[in-house]
C-alpha cells in the first residue's frame, strides 16, 4: 500500500463513520419543514476568510465544517422548497453519486461496464416517457442538452457547417415562453440569438401552430434555412406543453427537426394524469430530460434522448491520435470530454424503487399543484394564473390597497429572508405573481396548507408595515 499523505489510512473507518451521521441528520431534518433558514454564522465567515491552507485540519474537522456551510446553504431538499424548477436529493441516489466518485469513471472513453449501465439507463428513461429510441448521452444537464441536440440538428440542416462554419441563414423556431438556454444555444452555436423566432403562444400557453407555419413559410422564401423546432415540455413559467403532434407534423412536412426541451416537464409523460398532454413525444427527434429535477435524483444528471445515432456522430465524431484503441469513443456522441459517471444513480433509482415508484411521486406532485390551485380559488385574496398543466402552480395576493405587483414582489423577498417556505416571484402577462414549483417527492399536503398560511401571514405583515410607514 502507497503510504500517501492524501489517503486517509487508519482514519478511514471512523472519517466514514462521521460522514454517515452528518449524511443521515440531513436527511432526518429533510422528513420535515424545518422553521426558519439559518443565516451564516460568524465561525462560517470566518473560515471564509482564510487565505489557502499550507496545513490540513484532518478530514473530520474539514468535514463537520462542511456540514455546518451546507445546513446554512439553501437546500432544494427541504420539503418547502417551492421556489425555481427543485429537486429532492434522493437517498438512494446521493450513496449511488459517492459510490461513483469514489470510483472516479471518466465516460469520455468505453469504460467497461459503466457504458452499458449509462446505456441501459438512456434506454429506460427513453421507455419510462415513450419516447421510443434508445440513443442518446447523459449531460450535466438542460443547458448542455439542449446545445448538443440542437447542434445535432444544425450539421443536419447545414451538413459540413461543424467545418466550414455558418453563412447567416440558419433559423430556429421556440414558443414565447421557451427556456432561455435555447436563445444561449443559438449564440454559442453562431447562429445568433437572432436567429431564433419567438412563436406566439395560445390560450393555453403553448405554441401557435399557425404563427410557426406562417413564420417558416415566412423564412423559406426569403432565403433561410430552417434548422429546428424546438417545442417545450413544461415551460419554467407556467408548465405549459407545447402541442408536440401537431409540430411534428409541421416539421415532418418541411423536412425539420424537432427537439422536445422537457428538461423540467417530460417525467410527467409517464403519468396516467398528464401523459395526455406528451402525446406526440414519439415523433421527436430529439428530447431533453433533467433528471436532476422531476426525477428526483441528485444534480447533475441531463439526459439527451436521440433517435439517431448516426446524427450525434456526424457532428461529434472525430479522431483524435490519442484515442485509436476503439473505433468509437462515447465523446464522439457529445461535446464533453472528461465525464463522470451521472447515470449510475439515476439507473440505481429505477432499480431500487421501480418505475411504478416514481411515477407515483410524480402522480402526487401533480395532486397536490391540483389541490394548491383549488385552495387559491377558494381563498378571496388570492387570484390564480390559469389551471396548472403540470406542478407549477402561478398566483398572487392581493393586497387591500396599493401595487398588487410590488406586494407580490415584496412577499417573495420576504419569505426567502424568513425561510419558513420558499418560493419566488415571475412574471406572467406583465404581472408580478408567486410561482411555486411541487418537485420535490418529500412535499406533502399540509406543506401546500402551510405554503398558503405563510403567504398570508407575510402579506398582511408587509400591509401592516405600508400602513404604520
């Protein structure tokens, strides 16, 4: 054995024991709301404020002084954690990603086994939402995703462009209310953001199949060149689904390709309750999902579903001199080199709990935004946005008098500061409104009753403090 100062030696045992305490209270205190969100300590700031440490202090001390920095850190694990797109840490799936590192797999290149368990997993997601393909990579999520599909889908419209580079006339088509890595995806891939045609959206949010006709018309006979459609699965705003059929029609008809960004939403295609609302996702070329948040699992982990393979080799496939014992590496599907081995926890997710297990967490997040919304029609100071399609639920209070808008505004501020809940602001329709998020498979009912008492209780403290001055 290497006698290394860097391994820990006799103190393995009792360092693993003192992580397993830190690790399990954490997860006993995410059971339950906690009140309050602790401020960083002074003891935190000091430590801080250290310059680079020539000397260790030990692993158990570094370790009990990260327990303290993360319980003093927002923990998207807590079950009032309604605020963004969240997710829960799942159990099983934080021991998995330790498991992971401690091996330290690099996916870049064929690593035995861990290649077919990443493919095994990409294969079950693929089946969990039905999308129908078994292709694609595991991604540290949307953002990259996203850029990977959507750079699939530019060597497609413009083959050679991955060599030559690009002439002006590449075009992509997003809902209005699309995620904003696509427009990020469109900058990166030198296209430019105006390249990308914002397409407006329906009664129900999602987008016009009209207005996208009219648009790519529009395009084609000045000389463009359609690249992709990029439908969304759940906007971030509101949840919304874009008609996923009828766009691939659109595409089909004009020989696009159509990218489905359900990083947050397309979990909810294998529900009973919502799996309506993906029908078409089997039509796709391309989806991306992020585990990391509605299934539940530790961040980071992005999968990017692919119906072709050919596709992702095309515009990644290259051949390095330092790479020549195999034909194809995995780094010639995706822009990532050194990779760590993200699907392993998500693939002991399904295997420990079982499909039917998550998507009964998912049926219950979807219950409880459906409760969420019937409280706030029910309550007279409250004014719900439209019925939620998946588990993000927009409202706001309305205050006795004064900016409904700087009071909403006001309320999310001030419950974040609070901690008891946590929830943030958007804008829907040019109002302010309270967005809560429901991800997390630790939430339960009163959490939602609770959520609505906090609103309340902030609200009129906030209209107490406007009258007093």
């Amino acid at each position: 054995m290497n006698d290394s100062s860097l391994s820990l030696g006799s103190e393995r045992t009792s360092t693993l024991d003192t992580a397993f305490e830190i690790i399990q209270q954490a997860w006993e205190g995410f059971d339950s709301a906690r009140p309050g969100q602790p401020p960083t300590s002074s003891k935190s700031l000091d430590l801080l404020s250290f310059g680079l440490p020539n000397e260790g202090v030990g692993a158990i001390a570094a370790l009990r002084e990260a327990e303290t920095f993360l319980d003093e850190s927002l923990a998207q694990s807590r079950p009032r954690f309604f605020g963004y797109v969240g997710s829960s840490g799942l159990e099983v799936g934080v021991l998995a990603e330790a498991l992971s590192a401690s091996h330290d797999v690099n996916m870049a290149a064929v690593a035995a086994t861990a290649t077919m368990v990443e493919q095994q997993t990409i294969q079950w997601v693929s089946e969990f939402i039905g999308f129908g393909a078994t292709n694609g990579v595991v991604t540290s999520g949307g953002m990259l995703s996203n850029l990977t599909a959507l750079a699939v889908a530019r060597e497609q419209a413009l083959p050679g462009s991955r060599i030559t580079g690009l002439d002006g006339r590449g075009t992509l088509y997003i809902s209005a209310e699309a995620h904003y890595s696509i427009e990020r995806s469109a900058e990166l891939l030198g296209l430019g953001s105006n390249a990308v045609r914002s397409i407006p959206i329906d009664e129900n949010r999602r987008m016009d199949i009209s207005a996208l006709e009219a648009q790519i018309n529009a395009d084609v006979s000045n000389g463009h060149v359609p690249i992709a459609v990029v439908a969304t699965a759940g906007t971030t705003l509101t949840g919304a689904v874009d008609p996923l059929r009828a766009i691939a029609q659109v595409c089909k008809k004009h020989g696009i390709w159509m990218h489905v960004d359900g990083a947050y939403g397309l979990p909810a295609a294998a529900t009973q309750s919502a799996g309506n609302l993906f029908d078409g996702i089997d039509l796709a070329d391309s989806a991306t999902i992020d585990a990391h948040k509605w299934l539940f699992v530790p961040k980071a982990c992005g999968i990017l579903l692919v119906r072709d393979n050919a596709a992702l080799l095309a515009t990644f496939g290259h051949a390095a001199s330092y790479m020549v014992d195999v034909e194809e590496n995995p780094v010639d599907r995706t822009l990532e080199y050194s990779r760590p081995f993200r699907s392993l926890k998500l693939w002991v997710a399904f295997r420990a709990h079982g499909a039917n297990a998550i998507r009964d967490a998912l049926e219950e997040n979807l219950r409880l935004a459906i409760l969420l919304a019937h409280l706030v029609t029910e309550t007279p100071n409250l004014e719900l946005f439209g019925k939620p399609q998946l588990s993000i639920v927009p409202f706001r209070r309305v205050p006795a008098y004064g900016s409904i808008d700087d009071h909403n505004s006001a309320i999310a501020k001030r419950m974040q500061l609070d901690g008891d809940a946590y929830v943030t602001s958007a804008i829907v329709d040019g109002k302010t409104v309270l967005r809560p998020c429901l991800t997390n498979f630790r939430t339960s009912e009163e959490d939602i009753r609770e959520l609505l008492r906090i609103i309340e209780r902030t609200g009129s403290q906030l209209e107490q403090e406007a009258r007093l001055g």
